[in-house]
C-alpha cells in the first residue's frame, strides 16, 4: 500500500545566478494556525501552558522560545512556526491543553510556502511588488504582517535586518518564487534616490 509524500511546492526551484540577493524556500516549516480570545485568561494560560511561553498580543508581534516562533496575525488569530517533525508534538499539546476552551488548533504546514530572502537590498527588491515602504523604522526583527505582494496575498517576517521570510499560499508559491527571481536580478538593482544608473 503507497504512502503520502510530502512534496514542497518549490521542489527543484533553485534561485538563478546573477540575483543581487539569497533566495531560498524553507521547506521543513511546520505551521499551526490557532484561533482563539485574548481576552479569555483560560485560553491564553492554556496556551501559555502548551508553548512554555506566552502568546505576543500586541499587533505585528511575534515571540519566540528555543525554535518555536508564534506570530501574530489577529485579535483572535496566531500562528506558530516548528519544525515540520514537531508540529504534530505541538498541536497535540495545544488540543489537550483547550479542551473544553473555545479555541481552534489546526496543523496548516502544507497550507503555505516559505521564501527566505538574504542580503542587502531586499527591502527594495520586496517594495518592488508592495506599496509598504519597508525602509520605515517600524520594519525591524520580530516585526510580522499580512500584506498585498505582486497582486496576492502574503505574510511577511522580519526575521533579521537582512532577512525576510515571505509566506504565500501554495498554489501561488511558482508565481511568487519567478516575480522575486525576476526583480532581484542584478539588472534589476536600483537605487531609491539619486540618478539611476542605465542598464547595460
């Protein structure tokens, strides 16, 4: 009898030469999407108890303990970052610990791809296909947000001044990986101020 295989959405895709920055996918990132009330002490002390550590409430926030990651992304939405093979420890922690407390905890790690971006200059190649203006204080390590990229809905972490993790939905991750293959070309490098050079 066969046996599912997980296959990332950007299996072979490998990042061109001639790009200005690094891009890569992380394929082995679990995902769980947990739903619940800030408000309600018994969800966040649940919770607290299931990740040795307490959700980030504040908008645009994430915390972190050891390798597990918990961004937030709503009033009543968060979600947590693994390794693939822990996902499942986790979530089954989670389900025991809000038993019996309104809340959801679903297992999403094939929901989503993962495309890092590293080196100097990515803010502007990433500006390319959004209207944030990432250049803005605000966006500093831990910073996390939905935003509108190329025309489709992403997630962006920041998880170093120099290194970004962008989330998009598997069926839209071969559209995402070639737009960002395309404006990080070094051809493609510009500057924010002052007179462009001309291509040669």
């Amino acid at each position: 009898m066969s046996e599912l295989a997980y296959e990332s959405p950007l299996a072979g895709f490998t990042a061109p030469a001639g790009l200005s920055i690094s891009l890569r996918e992380i394929a082995d990132r679990g995902m769980i999407d947990l739903r619940g009330l800030a408000s309600d002490p018994a969800f966040m002390s649940a919770a607290h108890d299931a990740l040795g550590f307490a959700l980030p409430t504040a908008p645009r926030t994430s915390a972190s303990w050891g390798d597990v990651k918990v961004l937030w992304l709503s009033v009543d939405q968060w979600l947590i970052l693994s390794s693939r093979s822990k996902a499942h420890e986790i979530l089954a922690n989670l389900r025991a610990s809000l038993k019996g407390i309104h809340s959801l905890a679903v297992d999403v790690s094939d929901m989503r791809a993962v495309i890092r971006l590293e080196g100097e200059g990515l803010r502007e190649i990433l500006m390319k296909g959004t209207s944030l203006d990432l250049l803005d204080a605000e966006y500093k390590p831990g910073l996390c947000r939905r935003m509108r990229f190329a025309e489709i809905a992403a997630l962006l972490h920041v998880v170093e001044d120099n290194v970004f993790d962008v989330y998009v939905f598997r069926s839209y991750a071969h559209y995402a990986w070639e737009f960002l293959c395309t404006t990080a070309r070094d051809a493609s490098k510009l500057k924010l101020f002052g007179a462009q050079g001309v291509p040669a």
